[in-house]
C-alpha cells in the first residue's frame, strides 16, 4: 500500500465547508489505496489573532507561554477535519504534535524537528487502516516537557518531516495556488505555473521571499529526498489539477536561465557614514550583531580613496532593524563614524535559476533594465544561481514585472 501525506495550510481550511472539501480530497486517496497522514495548519488569519493576542498581553511575553498560545489553532482544525472525516465514513483520528511525538529543539516560536516516532501512526494505518491527523506547527520540547511552534509556516515543515518519518511516497502541499509560480502570481498576473522545479531553486526561492514553502520544508525535503508535490485545495476533489513539483535538478528536461523571481520586504538598510576605515572596522560593527543574533545580509562597503573615511551600507532584517541601530549606536564610539542611516522602505528583488552557473552576464542584463525604468539599485548581491538587488519599496511591483518581462518568463 501506498503512504501518502497531505498538507492543508490555513485558506483551504478556512472554514467549515472548507474543510469538508479538504475531506474529500482525503477520501479520495484513500480510495484510491493510499494510507494517509494529513498535516493540518490553522484557520487562515487564526495564527495572527494568536500572536496578537500574546503582544497585547505583553511586551515581552515569556515564548514558552507565546507557542501554548499559537499552538491552538492548529489544534482546532486537527479535531475538526477528524470530526468531519469520521462523519463521512472515513476512520481518523487527530494528533498533537506533543502526543506522537514531534520533538524538537528549545528554541520557542522557531524550533527545528529533532526526531519524529511515526510508530503510533503507522500502527493506526495497519490495524485500523485510520487516518492520521497531525496538527502542523508544533512539537515538543522533550526534556523540559514544553510545547513549541516551529515558526510561521511551519506546517510545510511538519509535513515533509512527517512524509520522512512515514516514509511516505509522497508529500502533497494543497495551498490557495496550483502550485509555484515564476513570481508571486498576487503581484504578477502574467506569473506562469512551473511544472517542476528543482530542490535548489525551490530552496532560493523560499529564503527569499515566496512564501508558499516554508524554506526548512524545502531543506528537510532536499535532505531526505521526499518528493514534494504542491497543488490546489480548490481542484475539483473528484478531479484533481496538476500542480508543481520540487524534484532534482536532473529530472528537469528543459531549464530556463532564470526560473523565478522573489521579493522580500523583511529588509531593512542600515548606512553608517564615515566609518574610520582601518583593518577591523567591518569586525567590530558585524561582530556585535552576530553576538546578538542579528543575520546581515547584503553588505556594501564603498572604497575610501585617501580620505581614511568609508560608507558601510547593510541590511539586516525589519524584525531585527532596532535592534541593530541601538547596538550600533552604543558602539559609535568604538567603531567610529559620522551618523547613522536607517531605511524601512526598500524591498530586495531576486532572480534564480540553475542556468545561471552557465551563462554570464544574466544580472548585467536586470541593471540595465531596471535603469530604463528609473529604479535606483541600493545594494546587490550574487551567487552561483541567484542575484538580489535593494531597492525603494514603492517599485516592487515594476521591478517584479520588468524582471519577468526581461527573462522571457511571461511566456514560459
Ligand atoms: P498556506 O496557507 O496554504 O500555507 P501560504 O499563504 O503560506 O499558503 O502560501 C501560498 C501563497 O504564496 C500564495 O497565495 C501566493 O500568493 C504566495 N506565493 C509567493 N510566491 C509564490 C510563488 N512563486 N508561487 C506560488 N505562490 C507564491
Ligand atoms: N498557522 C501557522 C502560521 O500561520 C503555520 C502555518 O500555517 O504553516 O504561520
Ligand atoms: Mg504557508
């Protein structure tokens, strides 16, 4: 018999009837032969009010009380879609991420899975041919016995981790979207459907802003060669459409130089101006925000010709932004310079794609485009499949579509 995992993410279980529709999808593999573990998330917008809820509690709420909060609305579509299941005729049960277990790493509101026990499950498989729930998100922290989330979209995580642990043949991920697309199709209409993209790009993609995966889904699915397929919740549950999948890169027949284009507005840019520019300059500002868990992304540091004064412009993330000017600030006097520049406003474009090890001068092109439409390039950075520019907020949406344009995937 074949095992499959099916995950269901917040608008396919927005509702009652929504979930009905999910069932159907269940019954219909089922039918078909297949044992069936499915990873439910929330009700879409039911996480946010969660977490709302903790802010409003407190500005510095203790993450341990913040994941038993957030927790529970993975918990609720869990009971429900076994309640709606078992009316239907189909054997189900649900699963907290704390009763398989899941267990995972201490670190609250972005724990990684340690290890899965997927016993209890295949045993209800085998002796009561039973579907099993799973509530996505969550795990448990065994040895202070405390519950946790696995950061937001996390149930793409609990899906491939499970699909491993089952040793599925399959991870569905049923979404509000056939599958990946060139871009973001809510900001590009003319974004085509990818067939098939490969475990890399898939991986660049997510880590750069195209949220439709979790970007640790894509790694634990790379790492353990489960073959994830993305796909509609809305298909007709008795005639399913194709949808996207994530596979290696020698099962791709025909391979554009450039696949897909991402943005993230989780950037912020930090300019220090008039940095004493001696050896240790870059150490002394990055080290102290590595020592407080502050990521850098791009850094540009502008030649000082003989003026011993230099430009260090960064961006660290829009969570992390105050953050890092306070820390900065602290240090104005160690490291030396003139004043401090901080901008919220600024969005970073990435263009991926496999192809790019073999051609050059793909980024060269996206310059010259995004000129001929005024766009100003802040900061830009490149490596062996990707590059991404910064640039102001108010022009995502043109340099999305001039990119698209530009590398012919408007028409892929
Ligand atoms: P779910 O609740 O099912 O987990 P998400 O909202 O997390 O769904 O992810 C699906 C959304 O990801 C889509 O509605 C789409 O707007 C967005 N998205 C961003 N980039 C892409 C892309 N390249 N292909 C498909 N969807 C994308
Ligand atoms: N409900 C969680 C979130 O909104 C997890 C998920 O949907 O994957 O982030
Ligand atoms: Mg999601």
């Amino acid at each position: 018999m074949s095992r499959l995992v099916m995950k269901f993410g917040g608008t396919s279980v927005a509702n009652i009837e929504r979930i009905r529709n999910v069932a159907r999808h269940v019954e219909r593999e089922r039918k078909s032969g297949a044992d069936v573990a499915v990873v439910v998330s929330a009700m879409s917008g039911k996480t946010n009010e969660l977490v709302g809820w903790c802010a409003e509690a407190s500005r510095l709420y203790d993450p341990r009380e913040y994941d038993c909060v957030v927790a529970s609305g993975e918990q609720i579509t869990a009971g429900l879609l076994a309640i709606v299941l078992q009316d239907m005729g189909v054997p189900a049960r649900s699963w907290q991420g704390w009763q398989i277990p899941i267990l995972t790493s201490q670190s609250h509101g972005s724990a990684r899975i340690a290890h899965i026990n997927a016993d209890a499950i295949i045993e209800g498989f085998a002796s009561r041919g039973e579907v099993a729930v799973v509530a996505g998100f969550q795990g448990l922290h065994k040895e202070s016995g405390r519950i946790t989330t696995l950061g937001r979209g996390g149930s793409d995580t609990s899906a491939v981790a499970v699909a491993a642990a089952i040793g599925a043949d399959r991870c569905d991920i049923y979404t509000d979207v056939d599958g990946v697309y060139t871009t973001d199709p809510r900001i590009v209409p003319k974004a085509k459907r990818l067939d098939r993209i490969a475990f890399e790009e898939m991986l660049e993609m997510a880590s750069l802003g195209a949220k439709v995966l979790q970007v640790r889904s894509v790694e634990l699915a790379m790492a353990h060669k489960v073959k994830t397929y993305v796909r509609s919740s809305f298909d007709d549950p008795l005639d399913p459409k194709a949808g996207t999948l994530i596979c290696d890169e020698e099962d791709i027949l025909e391979q554009q130089v450039v696949t897909g284009i991402a943005f993230s507005k989780d950037e912020a840019q930090i300019t220090l101006r008039k940095v004493v520019d001696h050896p240790g300059v870059a150490a002394a500002i990055f080290m102290p925000l590595a020592e407080a868990n502050i990521n850098v992304d791009m850094i540009i540091q502008v030649a000082s010709e003989n003026s011993g004064v230099t430009d260090m412009t960064f961006t660290v993330s829009t969570a992390d932004f105050e953050r890092a000017k306070s820390i900065l600030h602290k240090l104005q006097p160690q490291i030396g310079f003139e004043s401090l520049n901080g901008a919220m406003e600024v969005v970073k474009i990435s263009a991926i794609g496999v192809g790019m090890r073999s051609h050059a001068g793909v980024a060269a092109m996206a310059f010259k485009a995004l000129a001929e439409k005024g766009i100003n390039i802040r900061a830009i950075t490149t490596s062996e499949i990707k590059f991404s520019v910064l640039i102001e907020a108010a022009y995502t949406e043109l340099a999305v579509r001039t990119l698209h344009t530009l590398y012919g995937l408007d028409k892929a």
